[in-house]
C-alpha cells in the first residue's frame, strides 16, 4: 500500500512530464542536512532515520517559503497553510509520542551518558511556532501576516536544526537498523491511527513529495518499499519496543506489527 500510494502522489504532486519536473526543479529547494556528517550518512540505518530528520523537515521548510512568496506576490491561499499546519502537527505527534520517549527509554535502560537537551523536551519549540502559525491563520491583514511568517520560518530554522544537530545521531547509536525501521512504520500503520485513512495518507504523501527535490523524492520511495519490506522481527522484540512507547499501550503486538 505505501509503495502505490507513495509513487501515485508523488507523480501527481511533483508531475512527471518534462515542463512540470523541469519547474519544480527551478525551485530554490532546501536539501540535505548541514549536521548530518559523513559517518551518519554512511551508517547501515541512515535510510531509516533520514526520512523523518532531513526530508520532512526540508519539506516544512520548502513549503513554508513558497507560502511566504506567493504571499509576497499575492498569491497565497490561507487552505495551504491549514495543511502546512495539521501536516506539522501530524509529524510532531509521530515525533513526540514514538521517537522521542522511545529514545528516551533506551537511554534509560542502557545507562547512556548521552542526553536529549531539555530544549526539545520541553515543547516550547513548538507552542512558539504553533502560536505563529495561528496568529498567522488569524489576521486579517497581509502584510501583518507576511511579517508572521518571517517570524514562523526563523523560528522553524531554528527548532529543526536542534532535532537535526540531537535526534538522528542518537538514534543512530543506540537501535538497530530493524528496530528504527518499526518506529518508522508505526505512523503508516493504519492500525495505529496517525494517518487516519487512504485520503490522509494520500494528501501528506503527496505534500511531501512536492516540497522535496527530485532527488530526494527518488530516495523518499525507495526508503517507503524498504520498510515495507523489512524482514521479521520477533514478537519479543516487538514488545520490547511497545513496552517504551506509552502511545502504543492500548494495542496488542499483533496490532503493531508491520
């Protein structure tokens, strides 16, 4: 299912014709990571982490200064911010409740002197840019709201560079290559309920292959096959990953394994 749907929008939000690619490559698109170094890039699991830590994150930035031109050239539409929105919320969820207190856990049990600065726990990152994005979505005044979302993409910079520099290091370190693709598969589980059906799934996927270079978007489908296609895990080991994320409390082993 993610393979279908991930090349289905990704021909239809990037359009594989020779006018529609050349356009969107003409795009001043952000990619890569300036923390990702060498060693990680080189590391077995990178295509497990990269995803969810670059691509996404290029994404919120790539489509937040289209909204910040079209507005610039009056032409912005107030629903493409709504779906910057919800999509961004989606993500820190995912982030939030999976990756973060699953990091956190493993810390925990290995007796890490490694750490996740409390700036990133404290959600205050993200209570500043969801204010942003709200009074953004309020006023009534366009160049009030062109000045918000100046404001909105510093403040983004700022909150992805701390995950970038902390979050994929860690991971890299501290889980296997299978247990960081289960992590990734848990939002695509329809069981799971982060996206909450076909058309969900459709609309962020779609989005996202929009906002990423082709490149990027090339990798992004390779990287949704594979953790469609990972070998079995245990349920032992299934359980030890549910056991640290409180999120997945409520469901059976059976309904978290993908």
């Amino acid at each position: 299912m993610i393979l279908t749907i991930s090349i289905l929008a990704g021909a239809s939000a990037v359009g594989y014709s020779g006018y529609s690619l050349g356009k969107h490559q003409q795009r001043n698109l952000k990619v890569g990571c300036a923390s990702a170094t060498q060693e990680m890039m080189q590391h077995e699991s990178w295509e497990a982490v990269v995803d969810n830590y670059v691509y996404i994150h290029n994404a919120f930035r790539n489509d937040l200064q289209r909204m910040i031109t079209a507005l610039e050239n009056n032409n912005f539409s107030i629903a493409e911010l709504e779906r910057w929105d919800e999509i961004f919320e989606l993500h820190s969820r995912t982030e939030d409740e999976i990756y973060v207190v699953a990091l956190q856990a493993r810390l925990k049990r290995d007796k890490s002197s490694d750490n996740i600065p409390n700036t990133l726990l404290s959600g205050n990152d993200h209570t500043r840019v969801k204010k942003l994005v709200q009074a953004s979505l309020e006023c009534n005044d366009n160049v009030e709201r062109l000045n918000l979302l100046k404001q909105l993409a510093i403040e983004l910079e700022s909150h992805l560079q701390r995950k970038e520099e902390c979050i994929p290091q860690l991971l890299l370190k501290h889980f296997s290559k299978r247990e960081l693709w289960a992590l990734y598969s848990f939002m695509f589980n329809p069981k799971l309920n982060y996206l909450d059906n076909k058309k969900t799934l459709m609309k962020v996927t779609k989005w996202w292959f929009a906002n990423i270079s082709v490149a990027e978007g090339s990798r992004l489908a390779v990287h949704f096959v594979k953790c469609n296609k990972q070998p079995h895990m245990t349920h032992e080991n299934w359980r030890r990953i549910q056991a640290d994320i409180p999120a997945l409390q409520t469901y059976t082993v059976q309904d978290i394994i993908t």
